[in-house]
C-alpha cells in the first residue's frame, strides 16, 4: 500500500508533566491512504474554538487576538495548542467547485491565517459539515469530500471538526470514513474530530475512522438544567456528565468521548467552572476552551491553567474516569493515572454545601477496565490536594479528613502510592 511518509513537530501538548516529554521529538508520522493520522490525540485535544463564546460573529482579527492571547497567556504551554475556527467561516465555492473563505470576515485568506498561526508555535482547525449545509447554512461538504480535504491540506490546517447538520439519509459511518480517507489522501496529518452528536453510537464504530467523537448534543451555558429552544435542546454540564460518564470502555488513547467545548469563564460560578473543567479532566475529555481570552478573569485563568487537573486529563495511561459511588448527592470519582496513581475527586451535585468525612477504607475496589485496584488497605499513597481546598493535614491516605465542599464543588486529589 502507497504511504507517504511526513515529517512533523509532533507534541502531545506540554503539560509540565515528566512523563509526557518523551513524546516531545520530532518524528517521522506516515499517513496511509484509508486510515486517520497516526499518533495524533494520544492525549485528548487541547485548544480554543470561536463557537461558545462568538457563535457565527467570528472574523480573521478574532482568530489573531486569541492566537497571540494563547501564547501571551501561557496557555499554549500549558497544552492548548489547537486554535479552531468554527462554523461561519465559509464563503462559495470557485467555479471548480474549491471552497473559499469568507472574504469580508477573512480578507487575508484561510492560508496566511494558518501561517501566522503556525508562526506563534499553534495549529489551525477548521470545520465543516457532512451535509449539503453546516448548522448555519454555509455550504456543507457533501459530494465535495475530497476537494475540501485538499484546500484545507493547501492552506495549512491540521484539525478538522465535522458536524451533522443537513445530511438527511447519509450513512454516518460511510460519511466519516470518506472524509477520513480524502484526509488520508492529501498526505497532510489532519486530526479528525466527529461531531455527530452520539446519534449513530459513534463509539461503537469510529475507533479507526475518527481521533474524537461527540458523545453528546451540544453544550449550553447552564450548571444543571437543560435549555429548551424551539426545535432543538442544549444540554447542562449534568446532562452531558451522565451521558459521558457511561462510555468510558470507549475512550482511548487515539480516540476520545468528546462531551463538547468548555463553558467556563462563559458565566458559570466559580464552583461550576471548576467542577466542570475537573469532570472533563476525570473523563479524558478534550480541553476545548470557549472563552473570550482578551477578557478572562484570574479565578477562570487560575482553573483552565491547574497544570495538575491538565495533567490528569492528559495521563498517558488514556483511562476515562469512572464515578465509582454516590452518596447523599455527593458524586466519588476516580482516574487510573500511570505509575500506579489515581486521580480522586468528591463532586458536591447538590446546591447546598457539605461536609464528609472521608475514610478512605470505604474506597477499596477495582477497576475491571483497567484491572487498577485502589488497595487502600494494603497500599499508602501521598496525597496531592490540587484545588488546595482540603484540610491541609491530609497528606496520606494513613488517615482519613473532614472535607468541606461547598455546593456544586469539587475536592481533587492525586494519589501516588509510596514505594514499599
Ligand atoms: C453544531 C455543533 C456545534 C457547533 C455548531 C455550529 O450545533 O454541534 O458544536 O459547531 O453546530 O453551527
């Protein structure tokens, strides 16, 4: 079989983390006809996208200020390295049928934005549609698979998100796959990013078609309930939590539950925002932020950059979480991390504060996905309290705490077990 061998900086986004920077090399990455790129998304994408925060108003000034904002801020360091242009981009295809930007919104054109993307270290995403149109009626890929794919490979772009809307009878599987291959078969290595919202169990099939798929309808900004509109709903972060959390026999490095963009610094509480950016890192889930980066405040900045709730969403091991028990509202979840770690969170799902005390002999169990045991009976790991909101005593799991967790909130520890 043809393959065309490519070379790339490939980067599993910096997260500070020891374990990662082994796979900071360059590398040879071969892109074989009929299969997505290889080695992209071993940790779940990281990045900013326009929709949360822009919807369609998006235009080239917007992608240059966040562009300079990601590094400015010391967020692409931190791992967010994927800038991505959503929907409302779009202009008309050329005669040859080639599609254009929109050259208002984008009168530099898709390929200098890309460049100057490239220059400040960052990767450009782009978006498209399965259909005849994307959700904000711009012209959809449908019977174009394979031009688009090119003008996207020509201009640069390294991450495709490909949406749903308007595709009537259209097989997903053998939609996805034939965008997959015309990605293929441009030679560039182009992370592939499904969102068809979980209608087709994408999980089931799109293991080798796609690097994410959506799990979920899309995210809106509310805490617990879901937004109703006219002909369509957006899901609250509960919403989405309890859908996510049960297909984490599905994720893996290479392949991702992807319940929708981040929402915080949108509007949400402190507690809300921290709550949700940690169930996202609990489940693997890729850290799109939705934020406006020129006006962030130092509580938002202080979440999205924890470099230890980064890490566990970004372990090399791939384990999605698990919400292991429930108890009076209070949600106990847990992340098998490389090394024998753990990732522990108390989530408080109710509105009301608790206080809990914590014995750590009611947490022994395994993982039957990971074959991971907790073995608090037989093992003693340090604790590592990442939001410094526990008790500053509880240093070892040799004994248990009283915690404190206010309404809508989270307590997250690491745990590293101590050498015997
Ligand atoms: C769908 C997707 C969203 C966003 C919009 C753009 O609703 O699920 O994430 O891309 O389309 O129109």
């Amino acid at each position: 079989m043809k393959k065309i061998l490519y070379v790339l900086a490939f980067s599993l986004c910096a997260t500070g983390a020891a374990a990662q920077d082994e796979f900071h090399q360059e590398t040879a990455v071969e892109v074989t006809p009929g299969a997505k790129a290889p080695h992209l998304g071993m940790t779940p994408q990281m990045g900013w996208s326009t929709w949360n925060k822009f919807g369609g108003n998006i235009n080239e000034k917007i992608i240059r200020d966040m562009a300079d904002k990601l590094v400015e801020l010391g967020l692409a360091d931190a791992g967010y390295v994927y800038l991505n242009i959503d929907d409302c981009w779009h202009g008309e295809r050329d005669k040859d049928g080639f599609i254009q930007v929109d050259s208002e919104r984008f009168p530099s054109g898709m390929k200098a934005l890309a460049d100057y993307v490239h220059s400040k270290g960052l990767k450009l995403g782009i978006y498209s549609d399965a259909g005849c149109m994307t959700c904000a009626g711009r012209p959809g890929s449908l019977g174009h698979e394979y031009q688009d794919a090119l003008q996207y490979a020509r201009w640069g772009v390294d991450y495709l998100k490909y949406d749903w809307c308007n595709t009537n009878d259209v097989n997903p599987h053998g939609a996805y796959t034939l965008m997959r291959n015309a990605l293929a078969e441009t030679g560039r290595p182009i992370f592939f990013s499904m969102c068809e919202w979980g209608h087709s169990k994408p999980w089931e099939w799109a293991s080798d078609v796609s690097h994410s798929w959506r799990s979920t309808g899309d995210i809106g900004l509310s805490f617990r309930d879901n937004i109703k509109h006219d002909t369509w709903t957006q899901l609250s972060v509960l919403t989405i939590v309890d859908i996510n959390e049960k297909l984490r026999q599905y994720a893996g490095p290479g392949h991702w539950n992807d319940p929708d963009m981040l929402e915080c610094g949108n509007g949400f509480t402190v507690a809300q925002d921290r709550s949700h950016f940690t169930l996202w890192a609990m489940m693997a889930a890729p850290l799109i932020l939705g934020n406006d980066l020129t006006n962030i405040s130092k509580e938002t900045f202080d979440i999205i950059t924890n470099k230890d709730v980064i890490a566990i969403d970004q372990d090399i091991l791939g384990v999605q979480g698990l919400r292991q028990s429930v108890d009076n509202g209070l949600e106990f979840w847990f992340k098998p991390l490389i090394d024998g770690k753990w990732a522990f969170t108390i989530f408080n799902r109710n509105e009301s504060d608790a206080s809990y005390v914590l014995d750590w002999q009611k947490f022994n169990f395994t993982d039957d996905l990971s074959g991971r045991a907790t073995a608090f009976d037989s093992t003693v790991y340090d604790v590592k309290d990442v939001w410094s909101n526990a008790p500053k005593s509880l240093k070892t799991t040799k004994k248990g705490a009283t915690l404190r967790i206010p309404g809508e909130d989270v307590v997250t520890f690491v745990l590293t077990p101590r050498r015997q």
